[in-house]
C-alpha cells in the first residue's frame, strides 16, 4: 500500500522490507547494513537502502553467523508478529559460513 493509502504499491524500500520481515529489529539498522554493501539483490550489492525491492526478488542477507537467501513472495505493509512475517519470503538456501566449513572438514577422514 503507498503512503496515503489509495493503492497497493508493487515495490517498496529494501529497508522498510527488511525491517517488515524482522531480519532487522530496527529500520535504521537495515539501512546501515545496507549502506556497507551487505545485501544483495539479485546478486548485486546494493547500497542504497531506497532500493526498490519487488515480489520475487532474491535477496541475499547477513543473519548472524549465517547468510541467507531469499525470495520476496509478498512486501506486507506493516511490521507484524514473527508468524506474519514470514509469509513476506521463502527461504532458497542458507550459505555455509566458516564455521560451518571447518565442522565439515573436521569430520572427514585424512
């Protein structure tokens, strides 16, 4: 939905739907990770937090010690309960961090 409410609005700021879909607690910290180049859209770094993010998107995100990618099914139009917002994506994949790397190298055989 736009600002005034009149229309449903096919895209919306990267930072507001970040923040909608609570993979940041707040707005202003999405648009710093934005600003450091942390998030991709389509595979490409994108530092603007006003990047306009549409339904089926792939992002790629920092979550913790993880990185995850996913895909925008809907852009919601407000900040809801834990359960609301993840009908906003569906996850693809979750990146093996280095942790995750060193785990598996130690589980093979020399």
């Amino acid at each position: 939905m736009t600002d005034d409410g009149s229309r449903p609005a096919d895209a919306v700021r990267l930072d507001k739907w970040l923040w909608r879909a609570r993979f940041f607690k707040s707005r202003s910290l999405a648009a710093k990770t934005c600003a450091l180049g942390r998030v991709r859209v389509g595979g490409n770094v994108v530092r603007k937090a006003h990047y306009a993010v549409r339904v089926g998107d792939v992002l790629t995100i920092p979550s913790g010690h993880r990185i995850r990618v996913v895909r925008v099914d809907s852009l919601g139009v407000r900040r809801g309960p834990p359960a609301e917002a993840r009908t906003l994506y569906s996850e693809i994949e979750a990146a093996p961090t280095g942790e995750d790397l060193q785990e598996a190298d130690h589980g093979r055989a020399p």
